[in-house]
C-alpha cells in the first residue's frame, strides 16, 4: 500500500488555488488539492534507473514509485547516490541473488555497479586501502532485511579479503573465517531475536560488528 495515488489534472484556475484531480480509477470523483500535495510523475514507459537520482522527477512519491515498479520486476535494490542503497525484502529465498558467484561479479567494480548489499560490501573492501576505518549502517523497520542484508556484507566482506577468487589451502582458511563470523552472527541471534508476527527472526536489539582486515595483505584491490 503506498500513500499516494495517481492522478490526472483536470482543472487549475491560478497559481496558488487548490488543483482539480481525477484519481487514475473507475469512477473516481474530482477532487481539489493544494498544489504542495501534488507531485510530478515520470514517465511510466521510460526503463528504471537503477540509482533513484537518475529519476527525471525525484520526490518521495517517485521514489516509491521506482521502488515499486522495480520489485514488480524482480529488482529488490535501488541505489539513491553513489553509496546509499534501498533494498527491499523479498521475503523469500531469491537463490540468483546470493552466493559466491555473485559476490564475484562484484570483484572490483567501483562505478555504478549493481545495486546489491554485496556492492556496498565491495566498496567498502576497496575504500579499506585510502581510509583506516569504513563504517556501514543498516537500518530499517522491522522484517525490512536488516539481519540479512547484513549477512551479506558480513559475507562478502569476509570472502573479499579473506582471498575471495583464491584457490588451494588460501581459499580454506578464508572459507573458514568466513563461517565463523557468520556463525557468530547466528550466536547472538539467538541471544537477542525473537518471533514476532510478521517477523519470525526479529532483532530486539541493536548490533555493532567489528572486523579487522590488513587490507595491503589482503587483496582488497
């Protein structure tokens, strides 16, 4: 359900007046609006961006638009600038989308990359040989995906400069790490989650993760 509707101007009798709009429904009456509420819509036959700032008219109802129109056609991930990302739960297992291969594709990729939590991972990876520290913030409300979406940048993270790509005993040890961080992860889950009504895995609790990496010895390129 989203708070705004489409609609078509009918009427405008002056700068400043209320607005004559038509709903975009069968049998919807005229109804008068101040200018303020109303918003400009962008075309609807033009190919999504995958970045919101790339929308020929940006507002909040646009940007729930594109958001909308995206999962419709299976794209769960908007970026909103070159490092915010909106992402939204599918609520299911989406297989395409998670796994080694994927976090591969993300190897290296600085401009405009997919939007994904692997590619916020990435950039982080990378940022890790200009900055000694690199924050990153996951919020949202509850069953939103925090908990997973932090998985995945726990995930890529930890395969990334754990040698990710590597092969032989390397790619061992960085399989291994890889899986008691995430382990871990699981360890307070069961500490501090518990099964709410639309959330059955519901963080009661705020988490701060601290990983150390020597980036030069790494391979965080």
């Amino acid at each position: 359900r989203t708070p705004y509707a489409e609609g078509v101007v009918e009427t405008l009798t002056g700068v400043g007046h209320p607005v004559g709009v038509r709903m975009v429904v069968s049998d919807s009456p005229l109804r008068y609006l101040a200018p303020e509420r109303l918003h400009l819509r962008n075309d609807p036959t033009a190919a999504l961006p995958n970045d919101h700032c790339g929308l020929v008219h940006l507002s909040e109802a646009t940007l729930l638009a594109n958001t909308l129109r995206r999962v419709l056609d299976g794209r769960f991930c908007t970026w909103v600038g070159p490092s915010q990302l909106v992402a939204v739960n599918p609520c299911e297992t989406v297989p395409a989308l998670v796994g080694e291969a994927k976090m591969r594709s993300f190897v290296g990729k600085r401009d405009a990359p997919e939007p994904h939590a692997y590619a916020v991972a990435e950039l982080a990876c990378m940022s890790l040989h200009h900055h000694p520290r690199v924050a990153i913030m996951v919020s949202g409300e509850s069953g939103a995906g925090k908990t997973e979406n932090n998985r995945f940048i726990v995930e890529h993270l930890v395969w990334r400069c754990g040698g990710g790509g590597a092969s032989g005993g390397g790619a061992r040890d960085a399989a291994g790490v890889r899986e008691a961080v995430l382990q871990s992860a699981t360890v307070l889950e069961s500490l501090g989650n518990a099964a709410m009504t639309a959330n059955p895995n519901s963080s009661r609790f705020g988490k701060f993760v601290s990983l150390l990496f020597t980036p030069a010895e790494a391979g965080c390129t």
